[in-house]
C-alpha cells in the first residue's frame, strides 16, 4: 500500500509541477531569461510572490483568467497532495 501511496504522490507532485511550468510561461510572455527565472525561484519566498503578482498584472484579462484558473486548480492539487501525505 505505501507504494502506491508514494506512487500517487509523485503524480501529483508531476501534474503540479506541469501546471506551474504552464502559469510561469504565461507570465513569462515567451522570454525564456524570465521563465528560467520564475522556474528556479523558491515558492516560500514572499518576494517571488510579488514578483509573480507584478508580471500577472501585465497580462491581458484572458490571460489572467487562465491564470487565475491554473492556480486555483495547483491549490487543489496541494490540498491532495497534503491529503495524501496524512495517510
């Protein structure tokens, strides 16, 4: 059993991992130095969270939906993946 529990987690963690990558490369408007850059910064960092806030307000609406859209469901996925952990 703990192995398909380490099995979904990691699954998990990919599909989180696939999201951010998508969020980050909409808020990067393909410049690839910026998303390098917002790849590899710490999400505990209160700063890399402002930043991302200033680039989204760059976007255009449809764009910030999407965004919008995008972290709502890596928050769901978190809350699964912290589920999960609790097993």
């Amino acid at each position: 059993m703990h192995r398909n529990i380490a099995r979904a987690y990691d699954c998990l963690q990919d599909e989180h991992d696939r999201v951010r990558a998508a969020c980050v490369q909409i808020l990067s408007q393909n410049d690839k130095s910026l998303e390098r850059e917002l790849l590899r910064a710490n999400l505990d960092d209160p700063k890399h969270h402002d930043e991302m806030l200033l680039y989204e307000e760059r976007l255009s609406r449809p764009q910030r939906r999407r965004v919008l859209e995008l972290n709502r469901y890596g928050r769901k996925l978190e809350s699964i993946m912290a589920a999960v952990l609790r097993l």
